[in-house]
C-alpha cells in the first residue's frame, strides 16, 4: 500500500517511537538524577542529554554547522578548524531501532539499527555534511539501509577509506592520503575557505585540552572515585556542546568526586555503550562489580590521544594527525591490533583489576570475532574472563545478572585478600 494514507501510516509509527526513545532517555537520566552519588557539577551533563542527542540541538548550541561522523576515525581537529562542529552518530533507544526491525537481517548491529530508526525520527535536518569511514561491512551499506528505511542522507557524503593494516608504510601513507582528501572535502564544503595553519594548532590545542580532561576523568574511575553509569554520560555528552565546554565543565566535576563502596574491579572491553542504554552497566553495578578501566569507543577511547608535532607547518600538522588517529585506533576491524591487548594488560600489570568483561552486541561481528581472539592471550596472564553477548532490549537482563553475580562470586575471594588487613 502507498499513496496518502500509507504515509500517515508511518508518521504514526515515527511518532510513536519517538515518544518511546524520549521516554527512554527520561528514565535513565532519572535513575541517575536519584542516585546517592549524583554531585551538582553533573547536572550540566544531564541538560545536554536532556535536551536530546540531536545534530540539530549541538548545531544550535555551538553556533557551528554540524558534520556527522559514523566512528571516530576522522580528526576531529580537522573538521572543528574548518568551522565545523564533530558529531558523532549513535543511539541505544530500543525505541528507534523498533524502526528498522523490518526488511533488515535479523541479527543486524544494535546500534547501527536504532541510529536507521534515530535519522528517521528527523534528528538530522540541517546537517552540514556526513563522514563515513569504511570499518565495518554495516557502514558501507549504511546509506543503502537508509533509503531501505524510507529515507536517505541528504547533505554532502564523504567516505572515509580505512587501511585495515596500520604498522606497514603503505597503510600510513593510504591513511595520510585520506585525511588530505577528507581535508579537501571539509574546505570545498566551507565554500572554498583553505583550513587556517594558526586554526588547525588551535584546534589541536583545544581537543588535547579536552583528551586531558577525559584523561583526569579515567584516573578518577581507577580510583573508585566515579562510578561507571557517570562516566559514559560525560563522555557520551561529548559531541552535544563545544569541546572547551565539555572539559571546563569535566573540570568541576573532578573535585567533587569521593571514594565509592569497595568492590571488585574489572575492565570493560568489546562493543561501544551509548545513551540511554546503559543497561550492562545498571547490571554491573548491581552485581557488585566495579568499572575501573575501558577501551571502548564510547569510554577512554573517545579520543586518540595527545597530537605531538614539531613540524608546525601545514603538512607537518595534518601527518601528526593522521598518525595519531591511525595508531591510537583500537578498533578491532584492524588486522593488526595487538595494541588492543596490550592496552588490557598494560592496567592490569599495574593492579587497577583481576578481569575483564567483554561485551558483544548481537549483529556486531568484527567484535565477536575479537572477543574470541583476546580471551586466551587474557587468560595466558591470570586475569579472569567472561563474554558476554546482548543487544539493546531488556529480555536478557536477569540472565545476565545470574552470570554477573556468579562471576562476581569467583572474583569474592582475590578482592578481599587484596583488601584485608
């Protein structure tokens, strides 16, 4: 059926999910608002979450037009010097991919499901432009998914081709290729306006200002200082409001954080976390585990790292960059990613935890695949493991709480001869 009526049809069943994914959002940021924890410098998080993880609201907010960003592989410093601001795409409303449940495989990524649904829900009028980076077989055929969908990327498209092999020449030099390209893009999109040398060091000044900060934050987290559910609602606000914004505002917040209750700590590890599903981490909390360390792109690895040149010329700037970028990358669609279990080990030789919980969002295979790959070379160094796979609805939670508490069981007696007198 089509014509009128079929129309009206789907803008009922847009509205509705709409109304749900807000109601989604309400309820996680009130169980957080409730929490005996909750400190006042956390309330300028929970407004930008409030207000929506729209393009259009941090267009609105930052005075910037608005590049959408599918990962975090293109330098932010790049778009943010061509007077654009960075944002980048995610959701966890059930709600929204409720949107995208038919005419698309069954075992389909989470997140990549409820963001179909999310663009469908309008957030993304007015985008300047998209950036896709080519990590996964679902973001290659994103924009194919969407016009399956009913709609489609409007504003300019950009691909982001991905060198899968990082420590050879050849893949830097395909990288330092690309984010010329993307630089060519960014200024033909600011009318042919060349990215300012002066703007590209003030804007690698502002996000390694912001790295900083985030980096404060994780240090407060290995001190028991800052439960997890806080910490993923500062980092996933990152995008909605400037990045000097963010890190003033990361910056009240450290001085008010407390040693919380002692309990065993792990590292989190696998598929990304976003807004307002926090599920895995209400399940964590309530099994008595505590979050000492990530490597999710969602947590610790929203940005690279620090950008280190001493080449202050255009060229010297954009290759550092890119180098950043290309190597602080711990995505698992990277054939050599030994780094990834490095940066797992590396805390765990220093004390910070005994385990590691990896989570696998159904439909997200190249994460699946390295949940297997990392789980022996994990082991090999007595650290406890468990896999843990879900998705965005709420059906698993009390099997995964079963399994959260029985390992939580297993990890009792370490944490508390690591703890008595």
């Amino acid at each position: 059926m089509s014509g009128p009526a079929s129309n009206e049809r789907r803008e009922r069943v847009i509205k509705k999910a709409a109304d749900k994914a807000a109601l989604e959002m309400t309820w996680t940021l009130e169980r957080l608002r409730g929490r005996p924890d909750r400190k006042p410098a956390y309330d300028y998080f929970l407004k930008l979450a409030a207000d929506g993880l729209s393009p259009a609201k941090a267009a609105e907010r930052t005075g910037r037009p608005v590049v959408n960003l599918m990962c975090l592989q293109a330098p932010l410093e790049l778009i943010h010097a061509a007077g654009f601001q960075p944002f980048k795409v995610f959701s966890g409303s059930p709600a929204e991919g409720g949107l995208a449940a038919q005419g698309f495989p069954a075992l389909m990524c989470p997140m990549l499901r409820s963001v179909l649904g999310a663009v469908q829900v309008n957030r993304f009028p007015g985008s300047a432009a998209w950036v896709l980076p080519t990590t996964c077989d679902w973001l290659v055929k994103f924009p194919e998914m969407l016009k399956l969908a009913g709609t489609e990327i409007e504003a300019p498209l950009h691909w982001l081709e991905l060198p899968h092999l990082k420590d050879g020449p050849e893949g830097r030099e395909r990288w330092l290729d690309e984010v010329y390209r993307l630089k060519f893009f960014l200024e033909k999109l600011a009318g042919g306006r060349k990215i300012d040398r002066r703007q590209l060091r003030a804007s690698i000044a502002v996000y390694d200002e912001a790295w900083r900060a985030l980096g404060a934050l994780a240090e407060k987290r290995r001190r028991g200082q800052l439960a997890a559910p806080w910490f993923f609602l500062l980092t996933g606000a990152f995008f909605l409001d400037r990045p000097e914004h963010w890190s003033e505002a990361v910056r009240r917040v450290l001085p008010q954080l407390e040693p919380g209750p002692e309990a065993p700590r792990v590292f989190l590890a696998g598929s990304p976390i976003f807004l307002p599903n926090f599920k895995l981490l209400w399940l964590m909390e309530e099994a008595g585990l505590a979050v000492a360390a990530d490597d999710l792109c969602s947590g610790e690895r929203l940005l690279p790292g620090g950008v280190n040149y001493s080449d202050a010329s255009e060229f010297g700037l954009v290759s550092a960059l890119a180098q950043r970028y290309h190597q602080g990358c711990l995505c698992p669609t990277f054939i050599d990613n030994d780094r990834r279990v490095n940066n797992i080990l590396g805390p765990a030789r220093q004390g910070d935890f005994k385990a590691v919980v990896f989570q696998v969002l159904k439909g997200c295979h190249p994460f699946d695949l390295e949940s297997l790959t990392i789980e022996g070379p994990i082991r090999d160094q007595g650290l406890k493991y468990l896999r843990l796979e879900t998705d965005y609805s709420p059906e698993d939670s009390q099997n995964l709480l079963t399994r959260l508490e029985a390992y939580r069981r297993t990890l009792g007696e370490d944490h508390e001869s690591q703890h008595r007198p």
